[in-house]
C-alpha cells in the first residue's frame, strides 16, 4: 500500500493573503508558501499570519519551504516562522534575493536557501519536485509539481497566460500536457483570484504604449508613477516610457529602492546609472525632466506617496505642476485608502491618473478563459481551488465542474482543512486552527482582547476614575481624580467630570457604608456607577479604567 499525501491548507483560501500549506508523506512535511495578509483598520496590526503552531510542533519533521514568487502574500510570514524553526528555504533567484533583505531587517542569520532555476528537478525528502516558468506580476514565479507516492500534485502559483510577457517568460502548458498525457495528475491546486471574471487578463506589455501617452500629454508636468515595488516588469516600463519622454528616474521608498537595486544587480532590470536620479537633488531639477517612481498605491500610511499627500516628505512638495499616476487597482478593502489618497493629492492640487481612466494596470492573475486552458492542460483527476476569497474558491470550484471535472472529485476548502489523498481518492479527515494570528510592528502578538480595547478607545474614548480611600475609617481620603478623552467635546468636559465624580463618590460612600472594604469589589462598584452615568446620559460605551487605592 502506498503512502498516503496530507495536506493542510494554513492560509490563504478564504482571503487575499497568508498563503500557506504543507504536503505530507512519509511523516516528513514541505511548507508551500509562507506568507501575511495586510490588516485593514485594525489599530497596532502590522501583519496578520497563519497559526504556525501546528507547524512548530513538528518542525522537526519540515524539509524545507518552497515559495513560489516574492509578493508580501507569499513570503511576509517567513520572519515570523524563522525566529521559531529552523527551516530551509527554496526559491528562485529574485525571490530568495527579497526573502534575504526581509531577513536581514528582522536580524535573522543563518537561514538556508537553496536557488530553484526553471524545470529544475529537485528531491525534497521523500518528495521529487520539477518547477516550471509561471507569468505573474513579479519575476521568476514557479509552478510546482510534487510527484509524491499518490502520484503527481501540481500548484499553479500565481499565474496567468501572458503571450508576451515583458521578460520573454510564459506559463508553459505545454510542460503540464506532456506530464498529463505520460503519468497523469491525480490533484491539481490553482489559483482562483480571477476566477469570476470573464475573459482574458490583458497582456502586461500593453502597459507601456499607455504610459507613453500619459507622459506625452503631461509633458509639461513632473510625473509621478505608484507602483508594487515588487512589480519589476512594470518598472521597466516606465523606466523605458521616461527614457523615450527624455526623463530620468526618481526612485522613491524604502522598499522601491531595494527592489530596484536587486533586480539591476540581478540583470531583470535594464535602467543605466544615467537614468537614475538622487532624491536628495529632486528640488534642483528640471521637472519636467523627471519621473518619481514610489511605493503606496494603495494607500499605505507609511509608504512615499502617503507622505507626499499630507506634505510631511522631506523631499518632495506636492503642487499643481504634478500629475501623480496610480499604476495598480486597489487591492479590495483598501478602495477608501486609496480614494482619500487621490483627494489629499488633488487638494494639493495634483492631476490623478488611475486605472478607472486609463488602462494603467492589468493584473497577474488569469480570468476564466486562462484559468479553463489551464484546468484542460492538466486533466487532474481531483481539483481544489486556493488562493482566494471565498467567493473566488466557490468560483472556481463551479468552473472546475462545468469544464469537465467529475464534481464528486472537486473539493472546496477553507482554511484549516486537512485533506488526504489515497488509491481510493480524496477526503477530508480533520481541521487545524485557522486562526488569523496578529502582531505588531515588533512581531509580538496583539490578542483580540487588546484590539477590541484598541478599537472602543478609538470609537468611545475612555474614562479614567482614580478613588482613594480609608479603609480603617471607611472613608473617602480625598475627592475622585476623574480623566476622559475621545467621549465628549472638550468644551463639555468639565461639567461631565463633575458628574461622574458625582456618581461615583455616591456609589462608594453607600458601599462602604455597607461594610465593604474590599478594594476590587469597590472598584466595581465605581466602574459600575460611571458606565451607568454614561450609558443613560449618552448612550455610549467609553473604556472605563477604574483604580481604587489606600493613601
């Protein structure tokens, strides 16, 4: 009897991030992807993870980490993971080249890595890999094909059939219908992002001729271009607009200059040192003879373009010689980031170019007509959808079915499912947590107790009261200290506070009248009179921080 495959789905099927999931054989495990999800309104969240707990319990028994392409979705979760386990990493050059620099930022040292070049053929533990060429919106993405003891399993990546690609690389079909047709594929894993959207993804290449027209009609502007620090074949399309506009580039961001530097070193992007310019020099050139290219299109607090919109950059001064272009769609969830971004810039008094306007972005991901090709190249005789919300998943999930595949055999998953796959097919056997771990900027973990706080003080404000009493004399040793903010107007504060302290002294005399000298039944007390005060009075429900003390 052959071996049975696990696999665990960590993340990403039900969201837009945190993409993560192990295959098992032979108790020896390979993580595929390892990635975070971006919080949305969530106040002291920097990240949000898969549970790694199920993985660090048996890290001992993890060959390696396969990730696919270098987008923060894929790779973000890495430091996190890392700090706690010692685990190998495999990916292409571009991709490991990011992973390193996030590495070296959190201080982590020592992590091996191991380069994946197209159709190479690796054995990872009980495990023989082949790796293929994938068109995605960053370079150098993989697809995977696991040819485990249950036969073939292939991961798509992300991907989408680009004829001509920026780079010359294409999703190759034709690699996946050679296997299909010599050994078959028992599971195919793909990714459903587009999977409701009718068509064909249009080509990246067709970026560059509407740049061109941007910067032809704006040529009396300086021109600002947002973009994925990630997307290198996008930047070299602006790279090659500017230079024909005769302009050179400005590269702005953290990230964007790292992502630059690495892809020029790496030969995946073709930009001389004359066609860079120090950002240091911004104010002494001619605008019209420049681009900035930077990070935040999607509206990221912290990102360049946000510090050019609330004219904090120390560079840069928004005016109305600027024509700022959004080069991306917003990702769903940040449309109202975004949407204030293009306010505060035009305010400033900026001209806004975006993909509503002009065909300014097209996406990495393959809609229904790539996804259908895809699904007919590798005849797989079961099918589960990742990558994606689940609308996407259920998409996709339905496409399967009208496109051939014997619905009994196509399976939808959310995260924390534990499938098997066996001669006698594919079931579901268990589930693991799926629980979306939060940290801040310092890794730690923020619990849902604290954010619910953090978000209450931020909706409600909060109301200290400070009481200090006798207990042997069962007295008040001094009048309530009583401090709010974010719960009523200034103006009205004064006459509030008077009120709770009111309430409050009321509540304490009656209870120590009664007897009690209890400090924490007090302090009940007082958070009960102050609520009460609040709730009648307003109908609002403030953090209430009580503290009784002795003098």
């Amino acid at each position: 009897m052959k071996s049975p495959v696990t696999l665990t789905f960590l993340g990403g099927l039900g969201q837009i991030g945190r993409n993560c999931a192990a295959l098992e054989t032979e108790n020896r495990i390979i993580l595929l992807d390892c990635g975070q999800m971006f919080p949305d309104n969530l106040p002291g969240v920097d990240a949000i993870l898969p549970d790694f707990s199920w993985v660090l319990e048996r890290s001992n028994q993890v060959e390696g980490c396969i990730i696919t392409h270098a987008h923060e979705d894929h790779i973000g979760g890495l430091p996190y993971l890392l700090k706690e386990a010692d685990i190998p990493i495999y990916g292409s050059r571009f991709t490991l080249g990011m992973i390193q620099s996030k590495l070296d930022y959190a201080g982590i040292r020592g992590v091996k890595t191991f380069e994946l070049n197209d159709y190479d053929q690796k054995t990872i533990g009980p495990f023989d890999c082949e790796f293929l060429p994938v068109t995605h919106s960053t370079p150098s993405g993989l697809m995977t094909i696991f040819n485990t003891p249950q036969g073939a399993i292939v991961h798509s990546s992300d991907f989408k059939l680009d004829p001509t690609p920026i780079d010359g690389r294409v999703t190759d079909l034709a690699r996946l219908k050679e296997i299909s047709q010599k050994s078959g594929i028992r599971l195919l894993l793909a990714d459903s992002t587009n999977a409701g959207s009718s068509g064909k993804t249009s080509s990246e290449s067709e970026i560059g001729p509407v740049l061109d027209k941007i910067f032809s009609d704006h040529e009396n502007q300086r021109i600002i271009v947002a973009a994925f620090s990630s997307h290198i074949h996008r930047i070299q399309q602006i790279a090659d607009t500017a230079k024909n506009a005769g302009r050179t580039l400005v590269i702005l961001g953290p990230s964007m200059q790292r992502n630059v530097t690495l892809a020029r070193e790496l030969g995946l992007l073709k930009i001389s040192d004359r066609m860079i310019s120090s950002p240091e020099d911004i104010e002494t050139l001619d605008h019209k003879k420049i681009c900035i290219v930077c990070t935040g299109s999607q509206g990221e607090q912290r990102a360049a373009l946000a510090q050019l919109a609330d004219n904090t950059h120390r560079q840069v001064t928004i005016g109305e010689d600027d024509t700022v272009v959004f080069s991306s769609h917003p990702i769903p969830g940040n449309e109202a980031a975004v949407s204030k971004l293009h306010n505060d810039l035009a305010l400033l008094g900026a001209q806004i170019v975006h993909s509503g306007q002009f065909e300014v972005h097209t996406s990495g991901h393959g809609k229904r007509e790539e996804l259908i090709e895809l699904h007919q190249s590798v005849g797989a005789e079961f099918f589960i959808p990742v990558h994606g919300e689940y609308t996407h998943l259920l998409d996709h999930h339905k496409l399967a079915i009208e496109n051939g595949t014997d619905e009994k055999n196509v399976m939808l998953c959310t995260d924390g499912d534990q499938v098997c796959l066996t001669e006698e097919g594919l079931e579901k056997i268990q589930r693991v947590s799926d629980r979306k771990v939060m940290v801040d900027h310092q890794g730690e973990c923020v619990s849902e107790e604290l954010l619910k706080e953090r978000v209450s003080l931020i909706g409600d404000g909060f109301v200290f009261v400070r009481v200090v009493i006798d207990r042997e004399s069962g007295t008040l040793f001094q009048d309530p200290v009583v401090e709010s903010r974010g719960w009523v107007e200034p103006e009205d504060r004064e006459t509030w506070t008077k009120e709770v302290s009111k309430a409050v002294v009321s509540a304490v005399q009656t209870s120590l009248a009664g007897g009690e000298r209890d400090l924490s039944q007090i302090s009940r007390q007082v958070r009960r009179a102050t609520g009460q005060l609040v709730s009648e009075r307003t109908g609002r429900r403030p953090v209430l921080i009580p503290v009784v003390e002795e003098p």
